[in-house]
C-alpha cells in the first residue's frame, strides 16, 4: 500500500542542507528519516526541523521573556487583587466603607487605568521596554505601601487611581513585546501561561491575607489588611528591579545580555517569516492606516463584551456569598481560591489545544459556553448548593478568553507593528472606560451577594460575545482568503529579482 506522501510533519525530518536560502530556485524537500514523535509535542510547540539554535534561542526567551512577564503580570495583580481581600478582611470595617465606597475604588482604578493604556503604547513606540514597563512596576508598588497608610475611603480612591494609571501600561505593552518574538504557532500557549499568572497572583494573595491576617494582625498596631499591602509591596520591589536587566526589549533593537548577535539576526528573520513587521515612524497616515480597517473597530466590542462581563476586581461575589454564610475571615480568602486554580489549569489547557488547531475561535468559543452557563444559574440562584458551589467555582472559565483574544488581535494585526500595538491599547483601554461604569450599574456592593440583575446582564452578555467572536472569525477567514489568492499571483520563492523590482517599483 503505498505510502501518503504530505508536508513535512512531526514524524519526517526535513534535510535542511538540500535548502539552498541564498538561491533562486525551490528544490524539492524529501524527508530523511522517521521520527518518533516525543510525547511532548502534543502539549508543548514541536517543529522536527527547527535548527539546534532556534530551539536554544526559544529556550532563552522562555525562561526571560516569559518568565518576566509572568512576575511582573503576577505582582500586578497580587496589587489589584489584594483590595477585595482586604475589604472582606476587616477594611470595610475599619474605614467605614459601608456604601457603595468599593464600587468607587474601583472606578477610580479604572478611570486611571483608561487614561494611561494609548499614551503608554504611543509611548511604547518610542521607549524601551526594559525602561518603561519595569519603571511603572515601580511606582505602583511603591502606591501599594501607600495603602497601608489610608485612613479613610477617599484616601483609598485618590491611592487607587494612581496605582490604575502605572498598572495601565503593563497588559498591552506585554502582549505587544509577546507578539514581538513568538510566531502564531507558539504564541498563544506563552501568552496564556503569562496570563495564569493572574490566577495564581490571586490564590496567592488569598493564602497571604489568610496568613497575615492569623499572624500579623495587631502587630506594631496594624490591622491584617495593612500588612497584606505592606507585603505585597515587599514581594514587588525585586521583580521590578529585575525588569530593568531582563527586559530584551524588541528584536529590531534588543540588548539583552543573553541574547547574541546570531540570536538577534534570528529573531528579526523569524519575524519577516510570519509577516510581522518591525516598528516604523508612527505618524497621521498610520492612523489613517489603522481607522480604515476593521480590525480595530471588531477587536475593540469584542473586548469590551468580556471586560464588562462579570463584577470589577474588587467585587468577589462568591467571597461575599461566603461572608453572608458567616464564614471565618480565614475560610473566605482560602475557598474562593479554587476558582482561580481552575482558571489557571484552563488557561494553559485552552492555549495548548488552541495553538495545536490554529483555531482561536473555537477555544474561545467553549470559555464563553462555559462561562455562560455559570452566569445562567446565578441568575436562577434557587438552586440546590451543590449545585451554586459548582457555578461559582465555574465562573473563572470564562478568563481564558481574554488572553487568547490578545493573541488573536496579535495574529490578525501581525502585518502591521504600529496597528497591533495602537489595536491592542485600544481593545484594552475601551474595554476599561467601559469597566469605570458598567460595574456600578450591574455588580453594585448593595446587591451582594444576590446580585440579580448583574448574573442576569452576564448571562446576555455572554450571548453576545458568542456573536462577536463568530464575526471577527468570518472577517478574519476572508481576509485569509484574499491574501491566498493574491499570493497565488505573487512570485515564487528563487524569484528574489522580480520580487525586488516590484518592491522597488509600488514602495
């Protein structure tokens, strides 16, 4: 029975010394032996014809790029989420916040954080990475000490808004530098393991509240929630430092000290492969550029839709539902922890299969099913407990969506460096100028823990991001289909002359 003949796989090593790069004319691959596909390769990215060096170059961004970011995304949200700890941990109690006071922390975060997200990508453009992302880090820990000085509410707001304008530049500046250095194939599993590191700052800073507030509480006359702000900037301060030295920045300019000339000429050729386009001079006609898309316009509802989906980040409606019970302060910072262990295991599980498919889509698809239907029984609420337990533990299922939408934006906005970079700020920026008030109509603190019309606004929304995702995905396809067809047209590889020519010829 003879044998399929296919494209290079996992199971045929390509003989890349039959592949002639300086030469006009395409030879024909023909696989050399049989590889016995390593177990590995179905969770991490596995190519049977990547060179020793690009593995070992991969391997050094893995364990400084990606690693970098995870701290730096991991004290940021340590930071942000370290407010509903502290408000069910004693705050409330202490600073009078019996209003609608945490709804307005959040506001103000938020309005912040909507206000520094596009100056800090324009910014971006024009700054080093290592200089600008590890310098914000710093202020906002330093903001974080500042809590544990707040006396009352409206010092909580004032703090809150400042720490929101330094945390603004860091989500859409890491997705940036990520889409920088990684191809579609390997993006979106880095860019979710970065992600994860929300998920594991926030169990994180639940065990660390649990413990303060057991061993700390009182000491030197503060309360647990002061020493929870104090210890989250205590773990920050390294982390920020570390970015200054880690950082690469991008490939067209880096000089990070493990990366070697080779490394960097890799990177840059790497990136011409997959038609992502290194930094030019962002001037009106980018704009122009950028405005006459869709991109920018489908991009932005869809992150809009899951920004607003659920409560902002200071209102923990299963921590509340807990306090309602009567729980120990203790037990309501340790049990809401499971969700965000089940969001982290989805997130790295849904970047796996989705880069393995090559289908954003349809990974995104089965977050927001999931994510949906946990809304859908909130919003019944009479239901058996068991049965509420499951629903709030599945709610963080929805999270996964956010980080493979950015890689998604990355992909679709990859021909373009400054589109991708001012896409990006204004997916997110939109999507928290939205979050400023959204919250205060559908999550309101007075709605604890019932929270009717909001898991009811949820439940719409979901079904709503559903159909946004399905009309990025057609345009996106069609899009896909015209530049087959027009690359059907286009010269062959060995016709380096007429390729020149005609870039000289339509610059």
């Amino acid at each position: 029975m003879a044998e399929r003949q296919s494209t290079p796989s996992k199971e045929a090593a390509v003989n890349e010394s039959s592949l002639d790069i300086a030469g006009s004319s395409r030879r024909d691959l023909e696989p050399t032996e049989k590889l016995k596909t390593p177990w590995w390769s179905y969770i991490w990215d596995y190519d049977p014809g990547r060179s020793h060096e690009e593995r070992a170059f991969l391997q050094k961004l893995d364990v400084f790029l990606v690693t970098m970011l995870s701290f730096g995304y991991f004290i940021k949200n340590l930071d942000q989420t370290n407010i509903s700890n502290a408000f069910v941990s004693g705050m409330k109690e202490d600073l009078g916040m019996n209003g609608n006071e945490i709804n307005l922390v959040d506001t103000a975060w938020t309005v912040g954080y909507v206000v520094g997200q596009i100056p800090s990508q324009i910014i971006l453009t024009k700054v080093r990475p290592s200089i600008w992302v590890p310098s914000c880090e710093l202020l906002w820990t330093l903001l974080t000490f500042c809590l544990a000085a707040a006396k009352t509410s409206d010092h909580v707001i004032a703090i809150r808004f400042f720490v929101g304008l330094a945390e603004s530049i860091f989500y859409p500046a890491a997705h940036t530098v990520l889409g920088s250095w990684y191809k579609p194939s390997e993006l979106g599993k880095r860019a979710c393991i970065f992600h994860a590191s929300s998920a594991a700052a926030s169990m994180f800073s639940g065990y660390l509240q649990a413990g303060v507030y057991r061993g700390l509480n009182g000491v030197n006359g503060l309360a647990g929630w002061q020493w929870l702000f104090i210890m989250d900037g205590i773990i920050s301060l390294p982390i920020c430092v570390a970015g200054f030295f880690i950082l690469p920045d991008l490939p067209e300019n880096t000089r990070a000290f493990y990366l070697n000339e080779s490394d960097r000429a890799m990177a840059k050729e790497r990136m011409d492969k997959v038609g992502r386009a290194p930094r030019a001079r962002l001037g009106r006609s980018a704009f122009k550029r950028i405005f006459g898309r869709w991109h920018v316009y489908l991009l932005t509802i869809l992150y809009i839709i899951f920004i607003n989906i659920g409560p902002s980040g200071s209102i923990n409606p299963m921590a509340l539902w807990l306090k309602s019970k009567g729980e120990s302060v203790e037990r309501i910072n340790l049990i809401p922890t499971a969700a965000a262990a089940i969001q982290l295991v989805l997130t790295v599980s849904f970047a796996i299969i989705s880069d393995a498919i090559r289908h954003r889509a349809r990974i995104m698809s089965i977050s927001t099913f999931l994510g949906g239907f946990a809304a859908l029984l909130l919003a019944i609420w009479n239901i058996p407990d068991g049965l509420k337990w499951f629903a709030f533990l599945l709610q963080r299922a929805a999270v996964p969506y956010g980080p493979l939408s950015m890689s998604w934006a990355n992909e679709i906005c990859g021909a373009d460096a400054e589109e991708r970079a001012i896409v990006i700020g204004i997916m997110n920026s939109m999507g928290y100028a939205f979050n400023a008030w959204v919250p205060l109509l559908t999550f309101p603190q007075v709605d604890s823990p019932r929270f009717r019309k909001g898991f009811i606004f949820s439940t719409a929304a979901f079904g709503a991001q559903a159909i946004i995702t399905a009309v990025v995905a057609f345009m996106y396809k069609r899009d896909q289909k015209r530049g087959k067809a027009h690359r059907q047209d286009a010269p062959r590889i060995g016709d380096e002359e007429d390729i020149i020519v005609s870039s000289l010829n339509h610059p």
